[in-house]
C-alpha cells in the first residue's frame, strides 16, 4: 500500500515537471519568436494597417481580424508551418503515441495522463497569446474599450494611397488565370480598414476604342477590373495619365460607366473641362475631404478635356488646376491632389514637379500624392505639408530595371485642420500582385527612400517625419 502511494507521488511529480517544463517551452518559443522578429501567425504574414477604428465608412466591407505586423526575415514566409501551434500541438501528441513508455521511464497510463494534459492546450489561446504582442505602435495612441480594442480617433481621416493599376498586357493573362481579386491579395485587409484608398488608374477600362497611334505601350483592361478595385476596398481613383485615353473617346466613357457601375469615384478626367477639373468631395468622421486629380504628362492636346468635348484635366498650365484647389479649399476641410509628372525611371523628382507640389500648397492643398515615373521618388515636407513625389508601380507589368519593382503602400493620418501624420509599407510587385517587401530587402527599400527625400527621416517602422 506505502509503495503503491509512493509510485502516484513519483508520477505525479513527473507529470507536474512536465507540465512545467512544456510551459516554459512555449513561454520562451513565444520570447524568442518576438524577440528575434521571426515569429510568424500563419496565412497573416502581409503586411497589415496599424490603424484601428470602426468600419462606418466602408458599408459591406468584410471585416477580418486585426493582426499587428511583426518585423521578419523574407525566408521566414517559408517556415510558417513550423511556428503553426496546432501543429505543434498535433506532433507532441503523435510523439507520445508513437513513444508510450519507451525512453521516458513511465508506464502507458502516465503516458496517456500526459497526452490528456497536452490536449487542454488550446491552440487557440496559444495563437492569441502570440498575437497579442505588439512591436509597432500605431500612429494613433488611445485608449481601449472593454472589447480589447483601442477607441476610434473620430477627429482624424485615414488614408491609404498606392501608385498605378493596370489589369492589361501579361497582367491581363495572370488575373484572368488566377482572377480578377488576385492582385490584391495582400493588400484588401489594408484598404477595407481605412476611411479611404486611392489609387492612379493608368489604362481605360473598356472592351471596345480605337487604339492610340505612336504611342510604344497602349493599355486595354477589362471592365471586371472595376468591380474587383471596389472588392478590394479601392474608393476613388485618379484617371489624369497617359494611358487612360489609348482606347480614344469611346474608351474614356467607358471607363465612366465602369467605375460609376462599381460604385468608385474618380477624378482627373470627365465628359468636359468642367468635370475633369471637379474634385470628389466625401465625409469621414465629421471631415469633409476634397480630392483632386491633374496631369502633366498627356500624349497629345487632343486629350485635353474642354468645352462639350471628354478628356484629361492638364496641369502644364497649372492656372486652372489651381484655381480648382482654391474652390476645393473652400469647400471642404481637407483637399488631396493626385499628380501626375515628372520624367520616368529617375529617382528625384525634375524641376516642374517641386514647383507645381509648392504652388498647389500655396493654393490650398494638404496632401499631395504623385505618380508616371514608375519608380519610387522621396518625401518632402513644405510648409507642414507632405508631398510624396512618386508611389511608382502597384499593379503592372515587370520591367527589366529592378526599380521599378519597388513600391509601396502610404498611410496618411489628416486631422480637420490640414496636418498629416505618413507611415510607408515597403512592398515590390510582382507580376500583376503587389507583395510585401520583409526583413533586410524591406528596410533597405525604407533607407533608400529615406536617401532620395528632402529634409526627411523615414525610420525602421516606415514613419516619416521632418528632419
């Protein structure tokens, strides 16, 4: 009897040495997987938004868990599975029914005790654990509800801008083999949680037109390409480029009834000078935002918008376009132009692109987002505005300079009285999918941006700031 007593103490101490020495495993499995930045929550290793608030803007959007976004090596998106706590839970247990009492000095019923411990190991709670750590801090700092989640600044707009979209040449084959959502599949969860993403449009969204003549890439994208921007979570686009009159007149208008069919707004062109040069005027949270699209890089005069005839708003002259921001600023709390300059494939930005972003500031804008180089071009602040001078390529065509490979998403904070707070997200883009850039590549893209900014700090996390 003394004996039999003795042998429950003994396997009971085992099992609670075990239980102990399993929970200091996962704790530091968990310290070092934060520490060392390669803790990886599988299929949510894109890069995500580090805005938190409420979805009143975005009716329908589909909602998806918010994970913060941890800092990685590239070849950890490999290894996900071996950071996947089922998994590992599965293989401790398949480890003592494939050992039973051999090696470990305990008998099949101890064995099954300690399977049974193993098993009320919610994989669950593990992964939340995990989850919970954060390493970046949002841009906004508040204070959290009784759900967890931090309070929705409601004095502030969210947006996410990302440079030029095409569904046409080989980007034309990969959607329609892998589909129309399949260029966004990194990004949707980013642009559903914001107030507002923008985007540069850079081909006619049409089935019919004319081709354009002398020109070397003339675009054609389907009219799926709408609804699947909208999907996404893309709210307004800019249609002031190059591209979006290849298909003529008759392209242009369809590209109207496609982005009105998908409930997108767009700025930058219209049926005539008068709405080419409108700006899109939306609310978020009790602001009223002003978004404005010009052109300095049109093919041919006869794309010009004017009386009774359909085109580009053209910024060469820039006396109307800032005439439109001066009535935008009046009419709204915050104006972003969307701009489209510069030479291609430079990293700074040419002498006309500094002083149209200066004279729209001193016109009234706020924000200034730029774009045609098709590589990306650095920050600048003026007079407590921002201007990003090129977001480069987000869904096309793989050139062969690897410049033009990278991009990134933008997130930009604005409070009602014209201050922006920016945070980039390095990606590169792959054929027709825009993918996070991670680890060593990613902060090498933040530096290199850094380097080719004017009076800029772009720190680790992507954070821009005066310098």
């Amino acid at each position: 009897m003394r004996h039999e007593k003795q042998q429950r103490q003994r396997r009971r101490g085992k099992l609670f040495a075990f239980n102990l020495g399993l929970a200091t495993a996962i704790i530091i499995v968990a310290l070092y997987g934060w520490y060392s930045g390669q803790l990886v929550i599988p299929d949510s290793y894109s890069a995500a938004p580090l805005f938190q608030h409420d979805q009143s803007s975005k009716q329908g959007a589909a909602v998806s868990s918010r994970i913060e976004q941890f800092e990685y090596p590239e070849e950890s998106l490999h290894k996900a599975e071996d950071d996947n706590p089922e998994e590992t839970v599965a293989r401790q247990q398949k480890l003592f029914e494939s050992t039973g009492d051999k090696g470990n000095g305990m008998t099949t019923s101890e064995a099954d005790e300690l399977k049974e411990s193993i098993q009320s190991i919610s994989s669950t709670d593990l992964a939340e654990s995990t989850r919970s750590i954060q390493v970046k801090p949002p841009l906004t700092s508040s204070d959290g509800d009784q759900s967890g989640k931090p309070k929705p600044a409601s004095d502030v707009v969210r947006f996410t801008f990302v440079g030029d979209l095409i569904n046409a040449g080989k980007v034309a084959d990969v959607v329609a083999k892998s589909g129309y959502h399949y260029p966004y599949s990194y990004v949707k969860s980013i642009f559903q949680l914001d107030d507002m993403t923008i985007a540069n449009v850079e081909t006619p969204i049409t089935k019919r037109g004319v081709p354009a003549q002398h020109k070397e890439f003339v675009y054609k994208s389907s009219p799926k390409m709408a609804s699947a921007m909208k999907e996404a979570g893309i709210d307004v686009v800019n249609l002031a480029n190059n591209h979006v009159m290849d298909q003529g007149e008759e392209g242009l208008l369809d590209t109207f009834s496609a982005l009105q069919g998908a409930d997108i707004r767009y700025v930058g062109a219209g049926k005539n000078g008068t709405e080419a040069y409108q700006p899109v005027i939306v609310k978020r949270n009790g602001i009223s935002v002003a978004v404005l699209g010009f052109s300095r890089v049109i093919p041919d005069v006869s794309w010009y918008a004017g009386k009774n005839k359909p085109g580009v708003a053209a910024t060469y002259d820039p006396t109307k376009a800032l005439a439109s921001i001066r009535k935008a600023k009046q009419d709204a709390d915050l104006v972003v132009v969307i701009a489209h300059w510069g030479k291609e494939k430079v990293d700074y930005p040419v002498k006309h692109q500094r002083d149209l972003a200066h004279a729209y500031i001193d016109a009234g804008a706020d924000l200034i987002i730029g774009g045609h180089p098709h590589v990306l071009q650095g920050f600048e602040p003026y007079k407590g505005k921002w201007i990003a001078y090129s977001m480069g390529n987000f869904i096309f065509t793989r050139a062969s300079q690897p410049k033009t490979w990278e991009t990134m998403v933008l997130e930009a904070e604005c409070s009602k009285e014209g201050t922006c707070k920016l945070q980039m997200h390095p990606y590169y883009t792959e054929l027709g999918r825009a993918v996070p850039l991670l680890g060593n590549k990613g902060q090498a893209l933040i530096s290199r941006l850094e380097s080719i900014s004017f009076h800029t700090r772009v720190d680790r996390y992507g954070y821009v700031t005066k310098r």
